[in-house]
C-alpha cells in the first residue's frame, strides 16, 4: 500500500511505502548556508515525525548545493545534526535551485 502525506497537484510532502518514508526537497529560510541548512534540517525533523520516523532511521540523503563553495559550511551543521553512528548514505553536488536566494535542498529517504 501507499501512503500519500500533503498532497497536492504537483507533490506530495511524504510518500510511505513498504516501511520506507520518502521525503520531498525542503529547502530553508535565512540568509546564509548555515540559516537555510538549520532550518531546511528542522523542516526534515517535522515531516520525519509526520511519517513516524525520524533522523536515527534515515537511509538516504541528497544534498543540492547552489555552490559546492559553501560545502564545508553545509557540513559544519549537519555534522552537528546527525546523531552519533547513524549517518544515512549521503550524495552532495550543485545545482540550479528553484529560486536564486536558494543555497541548499536536502532530499531524505527513512526507515518507518
């Protein structure tokens, strides 16, 4: 069976399926790489909880970057955010983001 979360004409936020919560991009607000990561992984928190899991299950992440410049930036946060010993298959590059005050979208895959 599929579980649909959110859904809407074009996405939907959380898709479950066969124990496994599939995220959509989440971006964050805030000037900076450190602001949008903080608060793009905040955002992640949430629709984990939403999907009844949460960051220790977490399988797989795509990180998009508009600038691989701001790598070690990114990784500052997120080294601070993933618990201890539970670090996800992880993939990083750079790409045109949706909007051009966009520095970073993070795309999860979980364990329910």
């Amino acid at each position: 069976m599929i579980e649909r979360i959110d859904t809407g004409q074009r996405m939907s936020k959380i898709v479950k399926h066969n124990g496994v919560a599939y995220l959509c991009g989440q971006v964050g607000e805030g000037a900076t790489v450190t602001d949008q990561t903080k608060d793009c992984l905040g955002r992640v928190e949430a629709l984990l909880d939403r999907a009844g899991s949460s960051k220790d299950q977490m399988l797989q992440v795509v990180i998009w970057l508009a600038d691989m410049a701001d790598f070690a930036e990114m990784n500052a946060v997120w080294d601070a955010w993933v618990p201890e010993g539970r670090a996800p298959a992880r993939a990083c590059g750079e790409a045109k983001l949706a909007r051009p005050e966009l520095k970073v979208e993070i795309i999860v895959t979980a364990a329910c």
